[in-house]
C-alpha cells in the first residue's frame, strides 16, 4: 500500500510521538500515587519550623539518647546527644534555635520524672550546656481544653513576647501549689499562618468539639475527656499506659462519658492516655498525676 507524503509524514510524526506520550503518561501517573520519602527510626517524630533554620525534622530516639534534626530533603543536619546527667525517664519540649538565646544554637528543654522524686526542667544547649534548672517543676506540653483562655501550655506568647510558666511543687507527693513565670530572649516561630502572616491556629486552640481533650493535667482524682464520639462509631475507650508502653487499665466510652475516676493506687507519675475510637487511636496524650 501506497501513501502521499502528506500520510507518510503524519504517520512518522505519530510513530515518533507515542514513546514520548507513553513516558509522558507514566510519570503522570507515578506522580499521582502516594509513595513512601523516607523512613525514620526513633521514638518520636516531629516536624519542626525553627526560627532561622526553618522547617526541619526531628527525630527523639529516647534508646540512643538523641535528638537527630533532617533537612527536609532528608539528609542529617545534626545529632544532639542527650547529657549524662538526665535519667532514662525524660521527655524532650521545645526544641528551637532562636527562644532561649539568639545565636542560632539548638536549646530544648527536658524534664525528667521518677515515681520516687518530684520532676525536673533543664534547658540545654545542643553542645550539652546547661542553660536553666529548676527542681520539683513541672513543664506542661500543651493539654488544652479548647478555651484559648485556659490555654495551658508553659511556652507561649503573651501578646509582647516569648515566656515560660513552670508548675512548683510545695512538696512531694503532693499538688502543684504555685507557677512561676520567665521572660525569654527570642520568639516562638509561626508554624500555621496566614498570607498576612498572623495565626490561622491549630484546631486545639479553637473551640471545636470534635477535637478531643484530657484535662486537667497534672489531675488529681478524676480526670476528664471532652469529646464528641462519631454517630456511626461501633467501640470506643481510653487505654492508659505506663511510660514504658505498658498496659494498666481500660474505659469503655460512650457519649455519656465524662471523666475517670484514678485509682488510688496509681503512684504519681506521668502516664500515657489514650482514646481509641474503632480501632484508631484518636488522641494520645502524657498526663502527670499528682495526688
């Protein structure tokens, strides 16, 4: 069969064309799925918006006794070595390089916690220097009960600048009795803002039912779940667990749900609540008890 130049030019044009539509199709469609970026080994992860370093990742892995911080495009920026000093039971807050000082360091604050002795605060540089201590205090990590107003969190901006509040603990076992406030050097870096640059807020902060909340933390006898179970949902209850994972008790959950009554032989300590609705954990929070 014969074909005119005009047939002969657009069939080598279609012949031509194909493989580069076909490679053009593939990486549409390779772009379009869900695909894994990078796995991370430690015991918590964390996305981070530093004030001069920028968005990083963080990774606080409690058996190495460290703080690894990724660049984004996933290659080690850094690795802090938790001191000596702090025992195995410890949790790491507020991670930043420009609140405690202003040279561009790394600072975090770690407060530690033993069933035999109130907990403590440090905050201390990235090359191990201690920066602040502050014995029987305690360090809230921001339970928040949806009312701004009670916001609970210990760094946060009081409309002029960057502060800290830390529980006191008049004695141990025994209730916080007071709160004292420090002023910080820098600033706390807006991870959710607007074009305009002013808050948009994360969903906690907001008065929104459908966000679950423990409080008070530290609790004393009870403690309270505000939350709003789905219409269609089949099982719901709040798991507590030690801080080694350890499993101590089940609630079951209804909407009728208000609050736990702790037993009397929970030593005082943190532990971990949590509210699994249909097999999904929907809130996970550390709670102190002080009774």
């Amino acid at each position: 069969m014969l074909f005119s130049d005009s047939k002969l030019n657009q069939a080598m044009k279609k012949k031509i064309l194909l493989p580069f539509i076909l490679s053009f199709l593939l990486i549409t469609s390779l772009r379009s799925q869900i695909s894994i970026d990078q796995t991370y080994n430690g015991t918590y992860f964390s996305i981070v918006k530093f004030s001069s370093a920028g968005y990083k990742y963080v990774v606080d892995d409690h058996t190495a006794r460290t703080l690894k911080i990724f660049n984004t495009n996933n290659t080690l920026l850094t690795t802090i070595n938790i001191p000596s000093q702090i025992p195995a039971n410890y949790f790491v807050y507020n991670l930043s390089d420009n609140l405690f000082d202003l040279n561009n360091d790394f600072e975090y604050v770690v407060m530690t916690q033993a069933s035999s002795s109130p907990s403590k605060v440090y905050v201390f540089k990235d090359n191990g220097t201690q920066m602040f201590f502050l014995d029987s205090a305690y360090f809230d990590s921001g339970n928040l009960n949806g009312n701004s107003v009670l916001n609970q969190v210990s760094i946060f901006n009081n409309g002029t600048g960057a502060k800290m509040k830390l529980g006191r603990f008049s004695t141990f076992p025994g209730s916080i009795s007071k709160w004292t406030v420090y002023s910080l050097p820098g600033t706390i870096p807006c991870i959710q803002c607007s074009a305009t640059g002013t808050t948009v807020g994360r969903p906690e902060y907001q008065n929104n039912n459908s966000e679950p909340v423990f409080y008070p933390n530290p609790a004393n006898d009870q403690l309270k779940l505000k939350y709003e179970l789905p219409k269609d949902y089949k099982t719901a209850y709040v798991k507590v667990q030690d801080m080694q994972g350890k499993e101590i008790e089940t609630f079951r959950v209804t909407n009728d749900f208000s609050f736990i009554y702790l037993p009397k032989d929970y030593n005082n300590g943190l532990y971990i609540y949590s509210l699994i609705v249909d097999d999904k954990v929907i809130k996970r929070e550390k709670i102190i008890l002080s009774k």
